[in-house]
C-alpha cells in the first residue's frame, strides 16, 4: 500500500513562492527571507518572489546603510540570477503608493498589477510570507 | 492530510505562536498528519526553556514539548536563525564555545533545508506570524 505523499519523492518540483512585504531595514524579515530564498534554491524547485507593500523598497536601488550600523544587503538581489531565482514580481500599485516606479529598482522586475498578482498566488502550491 | 507549520514569530510578544499551537492541536485532534513545525524568525523563542512566564500564565514553550512528548510532533528550530538569537542545544554550545545550552525537550536545531522540505512534502504549509 503505498499512500499518495510518497509518490512525492525528492524529484518533486512545487511553484514555490516567497511573499515579500516589509521594508528591508527595520526589521530582519527581509533579511532572513532572502536566506530563506538562497538555501531553498538548492532544492530546485519552480521559484518566485514577489514583492509588495513596504517590501518594495528591498529592491530600491542606492540603499546606504552606514547611518545604521547594519549591512547593506540589497546588492544580494542582485546574485539571485545566479540561484536560478528569475521570477521576481513587483506589485504596481505597492510602486505607485510609495512615488516609486521600475526605474528605481536594482533588478530587472516584472511590475504586475494587484489583481494578477493575486491571480499568480492562486497557481502556487506553496506561499511563504515575510 | 499532511500538514506543514511555519512560526514567525517569539512567543509572548505576539500571538502568531499561540494560534499556530493551536492550529497544530487542530491538526492532530482531527486525524491530520503533522509532518513539522518549524521555527523562524523570532520563532525560534518558543524553543527555549528557560523561559518562566507568570505562574498563571501559559507555558509556551511547554506546551510545544508536551505536544512533541504525546505525539513525536517534529518541531525543528532554525540554526541560523537560533545563532543569532542565543537558543542553543548541547551541540551547537560545544561548537560555539558557549558555556551552556537553552534548548527546550522535544526541539531539534537544525537547516532551512527543513523548513523547504517541509514545503516539498506536505498537503498545505501554513505560515503563522505578520
């Protein structure tokens, strides 16, 4: 008898997505996401970010942390192509409340409004939110 | 179904531990599997045990190590993220050159592996926390 989970060996590929939405300093949610991101990429599997909210402002390009005493980790967005992490997906809406638009970003992005990025959650199998 | 648990968030401080406690309760009270609870963040709070709440309060982190004494429940702390906040198990103490170790029965330190696997394996991976 074989139950339906341990058809899911170690060859199963899920759409993994990492919900971004806080500001990258602050808090350390944005900070250990991205390791988060950078340990999961080892497992291969069908991953995207997307960033919203206050999370937007992870990808701001020109972050300056001396003032702060915290390291600047934004140019770590950078190196993701490098982890096979090429979906990033930025909400427009987040953009547009916070006078930000694609330009500022240091990555390349695809900006998608509220609404189908809602539809992309939908298609996930799994959402982890930080 | 197989059920996978991500907490955000210390004990105390915010709720999102003790909703997931009794998500997990759910879990098991209903027949579920409950693969992993895995702890993140300021999560991985709930795993030490020298925590002494108010006598006529709830004991978190007691109440997490009775569910793993009663149901081999798998509750997995996050290395990285338990280095930077002080939980230690006898290992990492020797390893760190730390003169003792806070670690609560019934928590394991160990990857983010763990947390990715979880997602890999499970029916549903439920995040709890901001």
């Amino acid at each position: 008898m074989s139950e339906p989970w341990e058809e899911e060996g170690p060859g199963t590929v899920k759409k993994f997505m990492y919900v971004n939405r806080k500001a990258p300093y602050g808090t350390i949610y944005a900070l250990e996401s991205l390791e988060v991101v950078l340990i999961a990429a080892a497992f291969e599997q069908d991953v995207s970010m997307a960033f919203l909210d206050d999370g937007v402002y992870q990808l701001k390009k020109g972050q300056d942390t001396k003032g702060i005493g915290q390291k600047n980790f934004s140019p770590t967005y950078r190196a993701l192509e490098g982890y096979d992490v090429e979906k990033l997906y930025v909400e427009a809406e987040s953009l547009a409340e916070r006078g930000l638009s694609e330009d500022d970003l240091l990555v390349p992005v695809e900006v998608m409004s509220r609404e189908a990025l809602a539809e992309l959650m939908n298609e996930q199998e799994v959402i982890l939110s930080f | 179904m197989k059920y996978g648990i991500l907490v955000n968030e210390g004990p105390y401080q915010h709720q999102a531990s003790d909703t997931a406690y009794q998500f997990a309760k759910a879990v098991l009270d209903k027949g579920h599997e409950l693969y992993r609870v895995f702890f993140y963040h300021d999560g991985v709070n709930n795993g030490t045990r020298f925590a002494v709440p108010p006598q006529d309060d709830r004991k978190i982190a007691e109440l997490w190590s009775q569910m793993a004494e009663a149901h081999g429940t798998d509750l997995v702390v996050c290395i990285a993220a338990a280095q930077r906040r002080g939980l230690l198990d006898e290992g990492e103490a020797k390893r760190q050159g730390k003169d003792g170790n806070n670690i609560a029965p019934g928590f394991r330190i160990s990857g983010l592996g763990q947390l990715i696997e979880a997602g890999i394996q499970c029916d549903r991976l439920v995040v709890f926390g901001d």
